[in-house]
C-alpha cells in the first residue's frame, strides 16, 4: 500500500476524473442527443455525479493539509483547477435543466403553433411567468452556490490556519523536549562534579590525618 503524503490526494483526485469524464459524456457527448424521459433521468443522474466530485474536491482539500509545503503549491493549483471544471459542468447542467423546463412547458400547449400568433395573450402571460420564475431560482441557485463556495473557502482557510498553529505546538514540544535533555545533561554533570569533589575532600583529609600519625610517632621516639 502506497504510504506516500500524496497518495490519498491522487486517489481522490483520480476518482474526481472519472466522474468528471461521465458527467462530460451525459452532457457533451452522446447522452446531449437525448430527449425526453432519458434526458431527464440522464440529467438527474448528473446532479447526483456533481455531488459526488463536490465530495472528491472536499476530500482533496482535507489530503492537501497533509502535504510537505515544499510540493503543496502545485498541488493547490491542481484543486484550482478541478473547482473550475466543476464549476463550469455546474453551469451547464443548470442550463439543460433550464431548456427541459421549457421544452416541457411548450409541449403542455400542444406544441408551438405555426400562425402569425403562436400563443395567445393569456398563454404568452404564462409563459412569461414561468421563464421568470425559472430565471429567478436559476439565480437564487447560484447564489446558494456562491455562498456554499465561500463558505467551504472559509473552512479550507481555518482548517489550514489550524494546521499552521499545530505545526507550530509542535515545534515547541520539540524545543523543550530539547531544553529538558539539556538540563538533563547537565544535572547528572553538576552531581558528578560534586561526588569528586566530596572524594576528594575525604582523601585530603585522610592524607593529613597519616602525616599527623606519623609526625606524633616521630615525636614520640624522640622523646622516649
């Protein structure tokens, strides 16, 4: 098992391709030529895909924390470009929706007429009415997007300043398991130094001691 700091990252990344590729082919290739009931199963088939890869891209944004500053940049240029991608396949599922939504409110009226007036007042009323309330949760949609976008930058930037601090405790744990190792050190240094000077002492004291035996066991044979 690849145990690399980028391995989980690649991973994901590599299942976010994948899914991207299908979602591709359901909107740009041949699945753009349905119609109907295929179509929108097709298209809601895609919602779920972009779920999916919005996942992957949280998933790589979490892996990337874990990887060497030295490599990170190229890595964060590769989730930049991922959310472009999906952004873009956003935006273009939300159009299909949009021209099923009309193509079903146009067949509803039987299909559009061939006279000068193809609708009459009260249909072309309606049909205004639906296109503007198609547009506007078209844009609220978007905004929700928005704010959901700003709002898991957000997470990233918190989640990468937690890292930031954590490396940081982590660096201090590391000094002062140093400074103690020190102390350490120099504590059994300073006890020895005390030991032999304690030693020392009693040699002395032992050496004089002799000498004053002797210098009294001289004295004595003089005098005796």
């Amino acid at each position: 098992m690849d145990s690399s700091p980028t391995s989980l990252f690649d991973s994901y990344e590599q299942d976010f391709q994948q899914i991207l590729q299908s979602i591709r082919d359901k909107l740009e290739g041949d699945g753009s030529d349905q119609r109907g009931e295929q179509k929108k199963a097709a298209l809601r088939r895609v919602e779920m895909e972009l779920d999916e890869a919005d996942e992957m891209v949280s998933q790589m944004e979490i892996e990337i924390q874990g990887i060497p500053q030295s490599i990170r940049p190229q890595y964060q240029s590769r989730i930049r470009t991922s959310k472009a991608d999906l952004a873009r396949y956003k935006k273009l599922s939300r159009e299909m929706h949009a021209q099923v939504s009309r193509a079903d409110l146009f067949s509803s009226r039987g299909g559009p007429a061939t006279s000068d007036e193809p609708y009459g007042s009260s249909d072309r009323a309606r049909l205004l009415a639906g296109t503007t309330v198609l547009e506007d949760g078209t844009r609220r949609l978007q905004e929700s997007q928005r704010i959901a976008l700003e709002t898991e930058e957000h997470g990233a930037d918190i989640l990468r300043s937690l890292v930031g601090q954590r490396e940081q405790i982590e660096n201090a744990r590391n000094t002062l398991q140093t400074a103690d190792s020190s102390i350490d050190r120099a504590s059994g240094t300073l006890k020895k130094m005390i030991r032999r000077m304690y030693q020392q002492r009693v040699v002395t004291a032992i050496i004089i001691l002799v000498l004053v035996l002797l210098i009294g066991i001289i004295i004595w044979e003089k005098l005796r």
